[in-house]
C-alpha cells in the first residue's frame, strides 16, 4: 500500500489544470488529515480521501456520504493524489482529466480504529473515526469480496457509517442537499462562475481561513434589510421524539431575535416583529459588517459558567448593558436574494456555518448553533445536567415554516414557561409578596396559583413600575378557582408576561414551587393559552435516583417529585426489605428501556395500590381529574381515551400515584385497532407444581414453531408463565382483533385435543380439575396482558421477566426475579432484545389452522 503519485501525474498536463503538482509529503502517524472534495465532472461524486503514508488515499464516492447506517455508498479507489490536493477548490478546465468543478465540501481530521492500517488495508476493511465539520464519529471502508485479492488499481469499495452517537438513522440522501463550501461558502455554481484562476481554501483543521469578500450570491440586490419574516415555532412536548430522521439542538434561554442585513445595515426584530435594534447596538454595528442575509437564532446573555441565564439578560436590557450579550444563530432564512426557506434544514444549516465562518472575527457575539443527531433523550439529560433549559427538536428534511408545525418540538428540563399576571399582593401596600398568574383559557383567564420567589434587586426594579403601569380595578380571573381580592390584593390588566420556573402542578391544577425569573416583552398575553409544561427531566434526577431517599424530604426521579417517597408498598418478606414508592420510581427509570419496548404508546390498565399491596386495589384505565401531565392519552375511539406512557418520566409518575402493575393492549404502538403480537396464558390449576408449567411451555413452543411463529417466554410474577409470539402488522400482513383471537383459540383447543390430561381451555376453575388452563381470551381488542419489566401487586416485590428458552427448565423459581433483584437482572443481555426483528405474518398460520 506504498503511496506514490506517478499515476497522479501521469493523467494531468500541469499547463493547463489548476491541480497542484505536489510531491509526497513526509509520513505522519500523528494528526493525520481527512476530507471530502465534491466533484462535478462526468458526473457528481465526492471525492473522500485521507492521509497515509505522505500522500492522500482516495475513493470516488458515487454519492454523498449518509450518517445513515443502513446505507452503503459504493467507493470506487483511484490513484494517490498529493497533500497539496487537499487544498484545492477551484475548476479544472475541459478537454483536462477529470474536468469539472472541485469543492471542499468537508474536512478534518482522522483516527485509525486498527493498530495495523497496513494489514486492514490489504485485509479490505479498514475502521476510521472521522472528526469533521459534517462527519463524524466511526465510519468504515470494506472492499468487495470479489476484489479482495487483486491488484489494488480501481478496487471497489463500500463506505458506510458505524452505529454510534453520530449516526443518523433514516438521513438517506439528505446530505447530498448541501451545496456550500466548507471552507469557503461558495455553491458550486459559484465556484464555477467566480475567478478564471482556481482558489486554494486554506482547510479549518490546520488554519481559520480568511474572511472572504460576499459573494455574489451572498450579495443582495436590495440597498436596506428585508421586512419582517414570520418566524417557525416548536410545540411543546414531554419528551424528544426518537424516530428517524430527527436532530436536536439546545433550547436556549434568552430572547428569540431575527437579523436581517443589508446594504450595510442590519434590523434586530422580536419574535412579533418589533424593531428592538436600538436595544443592542453593539451587536447591531457587528451584524451590519455581515453579509445580506436574514438569521433566526436566540440572544442570551451568559452566566459565569458561560450558561445562558433569564434573569441576567433581564437585568442587562434594564440597565442598558449590552454589549456582551451573545447572540446564537439556529437558521438562515435568506442568503442575499436567495430564499433558502423551502430548502430542508440540513441545506439550510450547512449555509449557516458556512456564512457564520465567512463573518470570523467580524462578529465576536454571534455564535453557530450546532445540532445532536444522538438519541433526543440522551440529549435532552445532558442538557439538564448542565443546567440548560431544555432540547429543540427538528426534523432534517423539513422547510422552515412560519407558525407551530410538527417538524419542530421543544421538552423542557425544567418547568420553565410563561404565565399572563392577573394581581399581586403586598406587604404593607407597596412591597411585593407574590404574583397571581393564570394562562388564557375559553371562559377567560384561568387561575394557576402564585408565584412567590425569585424577585431580585436587580428584576424587582423592572417590574415594580410595570405592575403599577398595568392596574385594574377588577380581578380578571374567571372560574371558581379565581382568587378573591383583599387589602394587600392588586388587580392588573392581563397584559403582562411573566417567564416562571415551576416544580410541576398540584391536582388542582396550580403551578407548584413557582420562581419568578422575568418578564417577556417579546410576547403578548394572548399567546399564552398552554397549561404550564411539567419538567421534562430535572438536573436532580440523575442524583436522586442514586441517593437513598431521605425520610419525609423531596425526592425528583426522571422530573418527576415524589409524594411520600419513603411509603412502603410492599412490607419486608422472607429476608428482603421493604420496597417504597421511590424504589419504585427509581426502578421505573432504571427498566424504562426495557419495559417502554412493550407499553409505549399503547393504551395501559394501571392496578394502583396507593396505600401498598395490603391496602385497596383498583384497575385504572381512563385519565382520572389531576392526572400527572406527564401521562400520555390515547383515544380508542368509542370509549373515553386510555392513560399510555411514552418515556420515564411517565412510568415514574404511575409510580407516584401508586400504580404497581402494567398491562398493555398487545396492538401496534399508536394503533390500538391492530393487533401486533398473540400471548397465551398458561394458569396452573390449584396444586400443580411449577415443574408442570414449565413442560407446558416447552411443547406449546414447537407447535409453534411449526405455524412458522417465533415464541418468547417470560414469568408472569406469579404461579403461570407467558408463551408470546410477535405477528408482523404492516398493511400487508395486518389481521383484525377477531382474527388474533380466533387463532388463539384454535392453537388452543389444539393443544387440549393432543394433551386433554395436560391441557384445558374452561375458564371455571372448579372445572379445571388439576390441568393447566391455556387462557387464550387475552387476544381480543381491550384485552391485557402483564408487560415484560412490570411489577407485580404481590408480596415479594415479583417482576414480570422476560426468559430465554434455555433458563425454561427445571429448578426456574419465578419469585427469584423482585424489583429488589432489578440492578443485576439489568446488567444482563436482554432475552427479549430481537422481539421485534422476530416478527412473521400471522397470515399463513392461520391458513394452516383452517381460518
């Protein structure tokens, strides 16, 4: 695998093509350099190549690189080409090798993942980590099979992206929308019709390059800044969505602020369009120096921590002191007379890094926000973590549109929102006690509880003034909620907006351990009609779900506070210790994982024993009045909507309210109408050994089997086990709920036909007579099952757990799997993990069996 340039040189006439000449360089087994050229000659390919031994091994990829893993980009090698070529962006002349426009379209860095890149490169597989301005993370290059072997002279490979935290799943083609220079900002048409001499861009990894004169195309034809563009917004959500196709970013705490430059000038517009430039001057004279465009982004001013921080941009407008104020750009609306609007975000972030380089040192408060392509929820616990508000959520392949749209979501660390203040009361008549807020509602303003801290020096001198600017002489709160007047009560024209951190809702619908932490001047009253959003996570949680759980004190497990954390639901047995609603809740957390494979997004009976398992139980199916915000409702059409669960959080807050067991409809998650597994209950008579159970499920398995079906297994909690087969619910093997059951039934009249002194199928258990009841009824639509992780309301603290076929065998003990055992029983590999990929179509079983 020696590199040498004799090829390279060979092709080219140096007279007549820009391309450098170049020479090998020394061998570098330190910071070895990486990057991808995209190529428009005979046709569009990116060039990917990386250093090793002096020269720059390359690959001609036929298509843009995808953080997709499922996608294999054919790579064909080519010759060496010299370092120098990793400089080059510019147009290689026709009739020339290779004629057609260059540009740098990534670089960086890379890292070999084997010890011997000799020996993987003549293996045909090497393993890189790319640290890049658009790759990153592990990636790998495999040869083909049928050109293992062989000369290495255009040897054909296959790039692809490894499974890891910079992996995107779903991306596809979504990068090849990207059409700006990494280096420069340029799009190919510009680069192709810009200078006759090539350019060589000084790459990011080894110097910052200079900052170029705008465009063309980044110079707009208009003299002054484009008008107000209305702006796109996220919905509220309790938890990222983990689907494909998904980033996130940070959720920042500051002003949402729009620049639009040109001509010299730049405007700063508040999120309704208000001209707030004369409030920043500073960074209105910086964005003035910016190429015409219009941004979207957020303007904040950091803590000492470099954290963003409400109440100090607050007090930074109140006293006029804003010069540091740090202004994070998430979007690019326009880029000179282009409208990128309709491009998907990944187009349009890619020309916002690329015009934030090109502004360098001229804009020392403008900052590029970059986005996660990780798991929402990992992102959105490091956020808080860090003390941040929150996470944004974006889909890749979305325009930018004005108003709330699905394509943008926003959870929130915090209980962080606004609230409308209706009143204040007093200490005295003139000092502030408490603020009296409520969000906008049909039948008025609806009451949510006082606000009492929070009120600084610093924020107090604001309000002060606003409060007794903004007086009424009547309350204007509607509902039996509305707080009666009094003395030190002052009723306010609902005008004001007040930005407050909260520890979630009480039952009665109030906002819990409420902080004041500033007023929103950018948004109107009547833009607050959503209930205050619980915390979505909290940066105690991850502390507390290690902590013991002091007696009596506050305890917040997945951003969810617990009442009574030290309540004990199930008593001391056999040796083991109590269990308490906290252990309860940490255990939720801890399972969730596992356990939201099975209940997510399905409609759930919860039995709640808010007293513990000696006191009353009850079947819970409907929300009830003050049900946790972070429960999810699912509609099934004829009946009131069913309480489902879509992250912890939600499982932690049916532990709060004492909900011990889960039992999920078996139907496809968001699809309560179609049926997407079949479970069959084998429930001991009276006096059998659990030995005989245990036989059962091993000759239900290959009768099975032979359907052409996958069976699992798992303990119930109890004296029975479960026989689980997953069925495939696409539109072309979907079946309906009766037809679900009816197989259930006929694989179990079929087992009792076979086996009549093992098996039954009578429901009455006087009529059992000693056999084994194959309950076959758990098939039909609104019918349950116990989920795999769940907790059992029984004395023990038992678990439901998920068996591999090989632990199905005498001596199993299901009492051995508690909640006290959860730690260690998580540590292992999951028998369930390939539930899924398991999945067959029911249809031709059903064939088989006569239906």
């Amino acid at each position: 695998m020696r590199g040498e340039l004799d090829t390279y040189r060979g092709k080219r006439d140096f007279e007549s093509t820009p391309e450098p000449r170049g020479r090998k360089g020394r061998s570098n087994r330190g910071r070895l350099r990486y990057l991808i050229q995209r190529h428009a000659a005979t046709r569009l390919h990116y060039d990917f190549r990386i250093e090793w031994d002096g020269v720059l091994k390359s690959w001609a990829v036929t298509k843009a690189p995808s953080r997709d893993p499922s996608v294999k980009r054919l790579a064909v090698e080519v010759e060496d080409h010299p370092l120098d070529y990793g400089d080059f962006e510019g147009t290689i002349p026709g009739g020339a090798y290779g004629a057609g426009t260059v540009q740098m379209w990534d670089t960086g860095t890379w890292t070999p993942q084997d010890e011997d890149v000799e020996a993987a490169f003549r293996k045909g597989v090497l393993k890189l980590t790319l640290d890049g301005e658009r790759l990153k993370g592990g990636w790998a290059l495999v040869r083909l099979k049928s050109d293992r072997g062989k000369p290495s002279k255009r040897n054909n490979w296959l790039l692809l992206k490894e499974k890891d935290d910079q992996a995107v799943e779903g991306e596809g083609d979504a990068l090849a929308e990207i059409d700006a220079s990494i280096t420069t900002g340029r799009s190919m048409a510009e680069i192709a019709g810009g200078a006759s001499r090539w350019t060589r861009s000084r790459p990011t990894t080894r110097k910052a390059p200079p900052k170029p004169k705008p465009t063309r195309a980044a110079a707009s034809s208009s003299s002054r800044p484009r008008a107000f563009t209305p702006l796109q917004f996220a919905k509220v959500v309790d938890h990222p969505p983990g689907g494909a196709g998904w980033v996130h970013e940070i959720k920042f705490d500051g002003y949402r602020i729009q620049i639009a430059v040109g001509g010299g000038q730049a405007v700063l517009r508040t999120r309704s369009g208000l001209d707030w430039t004369d409030r920043f001057p500073a960074l209105a004279a910086q964005a003035a120096t910016w190429p015409d465009g219009v941004i979207d982004g957020e303007l904040c001013a950091l803590d000492a921590d470099h954290t963003p921080d409400f109440s100090a941009l607050q007090a930074a407008i109140s006293d006029g002191k804003t010069d540091s104020l740090v202004y994070f750009a998430f979007d690019l609306l326009f880029e000179g007379d282009e409208d990128l609007r309709a491009k998907p975000l990944s187009h349009r972030k890619a020309r916002l890094q690329a015009y934030c380089d090109r502004v360098g040192k001229a804009g020392p408060n403008l900052r590029f926000v970059d986005h996660f392509a990780s798991s929402g929820e990992a992102v959105l616990l490091s956020a808080c973590r860090m003390d941040l508000e929150g996470v944004i959520s974006k889909r890749l392949d979305a325009p930018y549109k004005a108003g709330r749209t699905v394509t943008w979501v926003k959870s929130k660390c915090r209980g962080r929102d606004e609230v409308v203040i209706g009143g204040w009361s007093s200490e005295g008549g003139s000092r502030l006690r408490s603020l009296l807020v409520g969000v906008k509602d049909k039948g008025g303003l609806r009451y949510m509880g006082r606000v009492g801290t929070g009120f600084s020096a610093a924020l107090t001198k604001t309000l002060l003034p606003a409060l007794k600017k903004a007086a009424a002489d009547e309350s204007p709160f509607a509902g039996k909620a509305a707080p009666k007047g009094g003395r030190d009560i002052h009723w306010l024209k609902p005008v004001l907006v007040a930005e407050i951190e909260h520890a979630g809702l009480t039952e009665a619908g109030s906002v819990r351990q409420a902080s004041y932490k500033g007023l929103r001047e950018d948004k109107a009253a009547r833009e607050v009609t959503a209930q205050p959003q619980p915390p979505a996570s909290a940066p105690t949680a991850a502390k507390a779900a290690k902590a013991p759980a002091p007696r009596g004190g506050k305890v917040v497990v997945a951003g969810v506070t617990l009442s009574h954390p030290d309540k004990v639901l199930w008593p001391a047995q056999g040796g083991r210790p109590a269990v308490t609603k906290a252990d309860l809740a940490r255990y939720y957390e801890a399972a969730a994982p596992r356990l939201l494979t099975h209940v997510a997004q399905r409609p759930v009976s919860i039995v709640r024993a808010p007293e513990g398992i000696d006191g009353e139980r009850f079947f819970q199916r409907h929300a009830m009045p003050g049900h946790s915000p972070r429960l999810a409702l699912i509609d099934v059409k004829e009946r009131k909507p069913y309480v489902g669960v879509s992250d912890a959080g939600g499982l932690v807050a049916i532990g709060q309210s004492g909900g011990l067991e889960l039992h999920p409809w078996g139907c496809r998650p968001g699809d309560p109408e179609t049926p997407d597994q079949i479970t069959f209950d084998l429930d001991p008579d009276e006096g059998l050994d659990f030995g005989d159970v245990i036989a059962a499920a091993r000759m239900l398995k290959p009768y099975l089997e032979g359907l052409g079906l996958t069976p699992f297994v798992k303990t119930t909690g109890g004296k029975g086990l479960h026989v689980v087969v997953p069925i495939k619910s696409d539109s072309r093997s979907r079946v309906e709920w009766d037809q679900a059951k009816a197989f259930a039934k006929a694989v179990s009249e079929a087992m009792r036909k076979d086996h009549p002194e093992r098996f039954t199928t009578t429901l009455a258990k006087k009529a059992r007579g000693g056999k084994i009841f194959l309950d076959y009824l758990r098939n039909g639509r609104m019918a349950t099952a116990v989920a795999p992780w769940s907790p059992r309301a029984r004395p023990g603290a038992t678990i439901a757990f998920p068996l591999s076929w090989g632990q199905v065998k005498a001596g199993l003990d299901p009492r051995a799997y508690t909640i006290a055992d959860a730690a260690a029983l998580l540590k292992k590999p999951d028998p369930w993990k390939d539930f899924r990929k398991a999945e067959a179509s029911l249809k031709p079983a059903l064939k088989k069996m006569g239906l």
